[in-house]
C-alpha cells in the first residue's frame, strides 16, 4: 500500500517542503521553485519509466523470471531513491525515514535502502559546519570548547551532531543546522497549492487547507532550533529525576536558532535492540508508551517524531528520548477531546456517542452513508491495544493494517477513508498511530496495554500495574506530579 501510494506522495510532498542539499559542500541552496519543482519531477518520471517498463517486460516473464525481474528492479528503484533522498536535507529524508520503518509491506531492497537515512546522511563539511558555529556563536568551535570532534555523530534531516566538551568538562552534543536550509524550506512552504491539490485528489474527503497549514506552522517553527530547545527543556524539566525516562539538558548559553546545544546522552540505538532478550525489548516499549502518553495527558505536549533515531536505550527499560524539533502543545480543550474519544470507544463503548463526537470533531464531515458497525469497524483497530486487559502484543500485520486505513483507499474501508478528514490539531497527533505502533511493533512489544494506559488516562488513574507503573509511582509521589 505505501510503496503503491510512495510515489504520488513523495513527489507532490517533496515539491512543497524539500530541502536541498548541494552534494559537495552541504550547503543548501533556495534555488527557484520551478527548478527545484522540476527536478523533483524529473525523479517521479524516472521512477515511474522505469516501473512502466518493468511491468511491461513482467507479462511476458515465466515466475523464476518475473521474480529475478522484481528483485532487479526493486534494487534499483532503492538505489535511486537513497540517492536521491540521500542529497536532500529535510521533509524528504523525513518521508524516506518515515517510509522506512513504518510499512513492513514494502519491498525489502527499498526498505533497507530507506533505512539508511534513519540516522546517516551525507554530512556536511568540517569547515561549513565550523563556520556556522562562529557565525551563531561568536567563536569558532575550537574557541568556543575546550574539544570539538570536527567529525560528526550524526545526521538529521536538518543538521547534523558534533561531540564537544565545554570549557565547564561537559560532555555535550552540539546539533548545527545546514546552511540555507531554512530559506529553502520556506521558499518551497510558500508554494502550498500543488501539495493541497494533490491531497485532496487522493482524500477527497480531506480540508486539505487547514491540514496544510498547520504542518507548515510546525515545519517552520522545526527551523529554530531555540523553539526546540524550549521544547526540549520543557520535556527534560518535567522527567527531572525520572527513573527511567531520560531528556537531555539544553545548555542555552551555547545555543542559538542554528546550534543547539545539550548533554551527550549514550546508550544503545534501535536497531541493536534485536540482541537483547525479549524480556528487555518490553520494558524498554513500555517505557516510550509511557513517555508519549504521560507527555501528551499530563504535559499536554506530545514529540511528534517517534522514529528509531530518536531513542537510546540501556537495560531495564532506560530510554533517553532525543529531538524535540517537532512539538507539539495541546490545549486543555483538545486533550478534552482525545479523552472523549477514549471514553466512548473504549472505556463506555458507546459506538452511537463516539460517531457523534467524530462527526463534531471533523473526523467525518458527513457520516449519513454509513452505520454504525461501519464507522465501529474502521475506528476500532486505533484502540484496539486497550480495548480489553490482557497481554497484547503489537505485530508487525497490526502497525501496516493502521498504516492501510490511513492511505489505502482500495481496501475494505475506502468508502470511510474517502470521506473522512483529518483535523489540524489532530495532524501530529496521528504519528502516535503511525509512528508509535511502528515502533512497538519493531520492539515485537507485549504488554498489558490496557492496565498501563488506565494509569496514564487522566480520567482512570489508575494504580500501578507493573514494576515500571510503581517506580514512575514513587517518582510522582516525590515530586508531585
């Protein structure tokens, strides 16, 4: 389903929010939006020339040959694509990450081939990177630290990750944003017509305005990175002292819009997961279920990038949550709302109650088509993890089948997906299932989510129900939260 819809939404998407990167400098160039507009489609037409002419020589192949002719083509549909997304900083790696991890679906050369923008990309020079230090700063880094590893850690999507130590003997992670990469991104931001087009031809259903523009609120404010270091002071204020959630500290007086500063954090990254027990693989799944959740019913703010890069993971359910570029905060009203929705489908399960609320939310603008096992059927899988106490584990069949309801119109639930809508407050929110599920079920995470969750709704509050519920217990007991 994703891979069918990838090449629509890649090359509509990265038109709109594409940030560029030239190859050999890593500067990232505004060039004019025609250009940039035009290369882009320069890519969909090869990746589509070359789909129509492997299916073309695929009708006439025997199965041993039609297998060898899938694999040739899918190995170089994954180079192209790596490539391509590989030079681009920005939305597009973003989608490339996203696509990555989130569909199991996909053909496995294209997935692999995505996965390598999960945490590397190609950096961009000692130089450049030092020049935007001293430029933000003051002082070049050398001046600035008392050591400053001019090779990377990482790459993001907009900057990358230097290891230095302050003049005080912290370790600290030093995140330097591309050169030119903000006037590229609200260059292609400016332009939002084709992206809203092609949205709403997909999802007829769909106000596509409104969605835009609040992913362009969140795109922009994603530039400044003293916006993220709010964010992420917020969230490491908040879990101060935490037993198991870890954010790092924003050090402010080494920071600006283009350098972010905070304490290195070590442990062990997503994929290395896959060697620790099972035992280990749920408590550290716990662990992120509990972040998002606490973050969003208790903090009223939610970190809208759950993605494998994002995390650090030590034993006993250790996680240490990264990039906070993408926040979002929620009002009372609209926590109001997601509790609502909680309380009719799960909790009272009122399926009449839950498709008036939907209905009033924007969910579905018109919902006089359907009944009531309809709407029941489509909406339910989202809840699906809590709907009743017990050990669930999150699979891999479960994750792709909400990805599906969210883009395959073809399925069994095209006729809701094409009238429904998705409000702008509730655009981040979505990554939760999307993201989140990719990752637990990556994790292959069982749990009693239920039991978890009810001590995380608001309206439950529930008592601790596992060796992790009584430490964060004892956590808020000591510090009042």
């Amino acid at each position: 389903m994703l891979a069918a819809l990838g090449a629509a939404a890649l090359a509509a998407a990265a038109a709109e929010v594409r940030r560029r990167q030239q190859a050999n400098t890593g500067r990232v160039t505004a060039r004019s939006r025609a250009a940039r507009t035009g290369e882009m489609a320069r890519l969909g037409g090869r990746t589509g020339s070359t789909y129509a002419w492997h299916r073309a020589r695929r009708v006439f192949a025997s199965a041993e040959r039609k297998e060898t002719l899938d694999a040739e083509f899918e190995l170089k549909s994954a180079e192209a694509v790596a490539d391509t997304l590989g030079n681009m900083k920005g939305a597009l790696m973003k989608l490339g990450q996203m696509a990555s991890y989130l569909d199991s679906g996909l053909p496995e050369p294209l997935r692999a081939a995505l996965a390598e923008l999960q945490q590397d990309a190609p950096p961009m020079s000692a130089g450049l990177a030092a020049d935007t230090v001293e430029r933000e700063l003051g002082q070049p880094p050398d001046a600035v630290f008392a050591e400053w590893d001019p090779v990377p850690i990482a790459a993001a999507s907009i900057g990358q990750v230097h290891r230095a130590i302050t003049r005080d003997g912290v370790a600290v992670a030093v995140k330097v944003q591309y050169p030119g990469v903000d006037e590229a991104i609200r260059s292609d931001l400016d332009n939002a017509g084709l992206l809203i087009g092609a949205m709403s031809s997909m999802f007829p259903g769909l106000e596509a305005g409104p969605l835009v523009a609040e992913l362009r609120v969140r795109l922009t404010e994603e530039l400044d990175y003293r916006s993220e270091a709010a964010h992420q002071q917020l969230f490491a204020d908040y879990y101060a002292g935490h037993p198991f959630i870890s954010v790092p500290r924003v050090l402010p007086e080494l920071s600006s819009s283009r350098v972010l500063t905070s304490e290195l954090a070590t442990g062990a990254r997503f994929d290395e997961l896959g060697e620790w027990s099972h035992e280990e693989r749920n408590l550290a799944a716990e662990a992120i279920y509990r972040f998002v959740f606490r973050s969003m019913y208790r903090l009223h703010a939610f970190n809208g990038d759950p993605h494998p890069g994002n995390y650090l993971f030590r034993p006993g359910g250790r996680v240490t949550f990264l990039d906070f570029g993408l926040v979002k905060r929620f009002t009372p009203a609209e926590i109001e709302s997601f509790a609502q929705l909680v309380q009719e489908m799960v909790i009272r399960h009122d399926i009449p109650a839950y498709r008036r609320t939907v209905v009033e939310l924007g969910f579905l603008k018109d919902d006089r088509d359907f009944t009531d096992e309809e709407i029941e059927g489509y909406f339910r899988h989202f809840y699906e993890l809590v709907m009743v106490p017990g050990p669930w584990k999150v699979t891999h069949e479960y994750a792709s089948e909400m990805v599906r309801r969210f883009f395959d119109a073809s399925g069994d639930h095209g006729r809701i997906l094409k009238a429904a809508n998705l409000p702008p407050e509730f655009v981040i929110i979505q990554r939760i299932n999307l993201g989140l599920m990719a990752i637990l079920a990556g994790l292959e995470a069982e749990a009693d989510w239920r039991r978890i969750a009810e001590e995380l709704w608001p309206f439950v509050d529930g008592p601790p129900s596992t060796p992790l519920g009584h430490e964060e217990s004892a956590w808020r007991a000591r510090v009042g939260r």
